[in-house]
C-alpha cells in the first residue's frame, strides 16, 4: 500500500507540482548467515522543481542507499519512484536511460569519480558521447563552455588530468560533466564533505548561483548539518532506514520538533568556545539495521520514550505548514512572547 508522502502535499499550493516523488521505497539486502538489512523501509519523499530538498542523518541512516534506490542502482525492493511523473521502477532499457540523463549525481570523491586517465574536457563530454550528442567538435566546445561556467579557465585546465587539479578543481569538473545532459535534478550525495573549508564554500557558492541560473533542482544529502542549511529549503531527517522529520530549513532548524533532530542539532559544535548547547546531544549508539527495535525505532536513545514507543511504529503527522513529523512525544513548538 502507497502512504501519503510525509513530506507534505506537493501541490501547487505547496511550492508547485512535484519533479521527483519517492513513494514508500523499500530497500534491503540479505546477508548469507546474518539476516537482512533493513537499509530503507517505507521512504517517502519529493523534491518540487527548483527546489532543495536536504536530506541528513548519521552514519547507518540509510541516505546513500536511498540515492541508488531513487537512481534505480540496484532497484528498490518494493515502492515507486516518480520522475517528471514516470515510474522509473517500472522502466527498462532505453526508456531508463532516457529518463536517468534528467537525473545526475555529483559524489563525495572527486577524484575517485573521474577518469584519471582522461583530461577534464574529454571527462566532461563524456556523458554527451553516450547519448550520441553532437560531433566531437561541438561536444568539446560544450565541454570547455561547462568548465568556463563553473568557474574554470578552459585554456588553463581543460588539458589537465585529475591528479593535476585539486580537489575542489576536481569536484568542479565533476559537476560540469553532470550538467552536461541539462538535467532537472542533481543528486549531490556528500559532494563537499570531502573538500577543505575554502574549498567547500565556493562550491557552495557555486552550486547557489547554478540553481539560480539554470532552474536546477537538488536533493542535497549530507551529514554536516551547517552546509545542509545553508543550501536546503526543506530538510528530511533520517535515521535507521526511516524519516523522523521533514520541514522548512529555517524552521526545522530553529525548533525541531523530533528528539532525534534535536540531538542531531545539538551534537553540532559551538563557534562560541565554552558555550553549552541549549539541548542534550545523542547518546548510545545506532542499532543495527539488520535488527532495528520495535515500534520506534529512536526510542532505544530517546529521552522521551514511554511503552507506547516501543508498541506502535509512529506515523508521520503535520505539525506545520510544510512540516511533518515521525513520534508519537514530539517536541512543543516553543512560545514566542510579543510585546
């Protein structure tokens, strides 16, 4: 049975019709004398077009093999996944390759997802020569016209090979060659945890001024908190394989309404030396997906958990416009005072 998308209504009201809709996508991987991995387990999820969706977690949480599923890299066990309203699960052959040149991920090494024998100009009209796009003259000017847009001298770095750039030099190609199919939607799993401080700025800088001047979509999946703001509209926590929350960035970040978001937020560390964070950070540790608790699957490290937790797995309900949440003890929206 299909749920309703926990992540609010995406309708026209909402923020505009729905790109990619990911409908209670299961995903799991059976372990010869160990069990299953419960890795996804009833996902639910969209992106509207021109927006970003950030989705974050700790370590286990299951949003990387979240990507693969969306991407169909292996297929989901069971669930929908809808592109530009395609069943992309349901697609095979050609009909997935047409509809997955849309779809383009930038990944966490930007080295390691870059030929390193070829030169960034034949690394970025690669996609173009899979789909049979143009001739090699008209590709290579379209190759040097994407390094140019994304901050590189064509002349300078187009004839370098990977371990001659820097990383952030790197992931700058990396995501000239996504941009090459003009996609709808960059998938960027952890496409700056990898890159020093400066680095990773200006790839942010760059991924603000790309969405403003091409229309482009992102589902932005990391786990420092800080960069999923400062590029997200909206935000999906997730933990052992299950959404907690989904709201508004500045909202969610602000007055989290489940536990989990809320330790998350406060294991960030302080700029302020000293300073103490204004809620408990997470204790204990994840359990394993191949035998996550009962019910809830937070309650084992939650302080609010009552018996109620571990008998009834928590729906997703609104609390907000745009915002819903996984837990049957949510956190009260604190009261701002006027006057």
């Amino acid at each position: 049975m299909v749920t309703a998308d926990p992540s609010g209504p995406a309708s026209a009201e909402n923020g505009g019709t729905p790109l990619l809709q990911v409908r209670d996508v299961v995903q799991e991987f059976h372990l010869p004398g160990k069990g299953t991995v419960h890795a996804c387990s009833g996902v639910s999820l969209h992106v509207r077009e021109g927006e970003a969706l950030g989705v974050v977690g700790e370590s286990g949480s299951g949003k990387s093999t979240l990507v693969r599923s969306i991407l169909q890299s292996p297929r989901p066990k069971s669930g929908q996944v809808l592109f530009q309203g395609q069943d992309m699960t349901r697609l095979r052959g050609k009909e997935l390759l047409a509809t997955r040149r849309h779809l383009q991920t930038v990944y966490q090494d930007p080295f390691g997802s870059l030929e390193p024998r070829w030169k960034a100009l034949d690394i970025i009209a690669e996609p173009l020569v899979g789909y049979g796009i143009g001739d090699r003259r008209s590709r290579r000017a379209r190759a040097a016209e994407l390094l140019e847009m994304v901050g590189l001298d064509p002349a300078v770095h187009g004839q370098r090979k990977p371990a001659q750039l820097s990383g952030g030099q790197c992931q700058r190609v990396a995501i000239a060659r996504a941009l090459a199919l003009q996609p709808k939607l960059l998938i960027l799993d952890e496409a700056v945890s990898s890159l020093d401080v400066l680095s990773q700025s200006q790839v942010m800088i760059l991924f603000e001024r790309l969405r403003t001047e091409l229309g482009l979509a992102y589902l932005f999946v990391a786990h420092d908190l800080a960069v999923v703001k400062q590029v997200s509209d909206r935000v999906a926590v997730m933990y052992l394989g299950k959404l907690c929350e989904v709201g508004p960035a500045q909202e969610l970040y602000a007055a989290p309404r489940h536990p989990y978001t809320s330790g998350l937020l406060a294991s960030v560390p302080s700029p302020v030396p000293g300073q103490r964070a204004a809620r408990a950070p997470l204790a204990g540790e994840v359990p394993s997906p191949l035998a996550p608790p009962s019910g809830c699957r937070f309650r084992t490290r939650c302080p609010r958990a009552q018996e109620l937790c571990a008998l009834e797995e928590p729906q997703p309900r609104p609390v907000g416009a745009d915002h819903t949440v996984a837990c049957h003890f949510p956190e009260e929206r604190p009261v701002t005072s006027h006057g």
